[in-house]
C-alpha cells in the first residue's frame, strides 16, 4: 500500500479545524499494512502525528486512544490480508 491507496483517517475526520491530517492517517495505513513498525510504536507515531499536523495534544491522545480500542482489529484484519493462502 502507498499512500495515495490510503483511504484516510478510518473512521475520523480527515482534517480538524483546518488542519489536515491525511498524511499522518496514511503513514499509520501504511505501517499496518506492511507490520512495521510494530502496531504499538505505529500507533504512538500517529498520536505525535496528529500533535504536530492539528498543534493540539488533546487531539493527539483522542486519535490514540481510538487506535487503542479499535486498531487491534483493523491491524488483524490488515494481517489477514496479507497471509499467505
């Protein structure tokens, strides 16, 4: 997956207040689908991510924890895909 087959920020915003957020989205798609880095350091790289693109810590931690609680099984489904048949 490149970034351009990134479909954004899966289920959120693409930009907050005007700033935009779809690169830091594709870099996160892009790590899950490939598995590297691990998803925990993937994760943590899109909430600094989302600090830097939006100025905003608050925004940085909600997109955390929303990988936190969701990511796992977006992650497992990226895994699937990815395996061998």
């Amino acid at each position: 997956m490149d970034a351009a087959a990134s479909d954004g920020c899966t289920l959120w915003v693409d930009s907050w207040m005007g700033h935009d957020m779809r690169a830091c989205c594709a870099a996160h798609d892009l790590a899950y689908s490939i598995g590297a880095p691990p998803k925990e350091i993937a994760d943590l790289e899109l909430a600094a991510c989302g600090t830097r693109a939006t100025g905003d810590p608050v925004m940085g931690a909600i997109m955390l924890l929303g990988v936190a609680l969701c990511g796992r099984w977006w992650w497992r489904r990226c895994r699937r895909a990815d395996a061998p048949r």
